[in-house]
C-alpha cells in the first residue's frame, strides 16, 4: 500500500508544481481561512454530486483537497505571509528534452536553468 500512495504523492506533487506554476504562490495570498473555503467547496462539490469513487474527477478532487491541506500546512509551518520574499532553496530537477539542466525552489517552485 506505501507503494501505492506514493504514486498519488507524486501526482498530488505534479500537480502543485504545475497548478502553482500557473497561479503563483496565490494560496499565500488566499491564508488558511481561503484554504479552508476551497477545501469546503471541493467537499461540498463531492457531496452534491453522484459519482463513484472510481471517477477521476473524484480522484482529482481528494488530490486537490490533499494539496490544499499541505499548502495550508506549508503557510502555517514556513510562517508564509504575501509579498514575502522566497529565500530560495534549489534542488536539481531533470532537464526538458533539449538537455537543459534545471534547479527547482522547493518552497516557491521557481525554476532556473544552468
Ligand atoms: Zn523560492
């Protein structure tokens, strides 16, 4: 089973690189009180909707609930306040396939290529 939820940590992670890329820190923005509105509505979705648990947007739903929980963490843990500046901590990520090689933030996900 570890293995199993490891594949959906990697997914939630994906997926809050690539939804952070677009949105830009916001969820600093948004506070732990517009987490808890988007974690609510994300339940509330789940609710008034008849799917089954297999549904991928189902599936979607709890990974965007788990990422919403770690962002509200992360505001809580790291102290994030908006405007505050990243004091960036790279690690190296794999290169597109052009072979250019990339560091990561991994606090704001900000990428830089060498
Ligand atoms: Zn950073």
């Amino acid at each position: 089973m570890a293995r199993r939820y490891a594949i959906f940590q990697r997914e939630a992670a994906g997926l809050f690189v690539e939804k952070n890329n677009v949105y830009n820190n916001v969820f600093v923005e948004y506070g732990v009180v517009g987490i808890y509105v988007r974690i609510r509505d994300k339940i509330a979705t789940l609710f008034s909707t008849h799917r089954t648990e297999s549904d991928e947007s189902v599936v979607e739903h709890f990974l965007d609930i788990a990422n919403y929980a770690l962002m509200g963490a992360m505001i809580g843990h790291f102290e994030l306040k908006p405007g505050q500046q990243c004091e960036h901590l790279y690690a190296a990520v794999n290169g597109d396939e052009l072979g250019e090689r990339k560091l990561r933030c991994i606090h704001c996900c900000n990428e830089i290529s060498y």
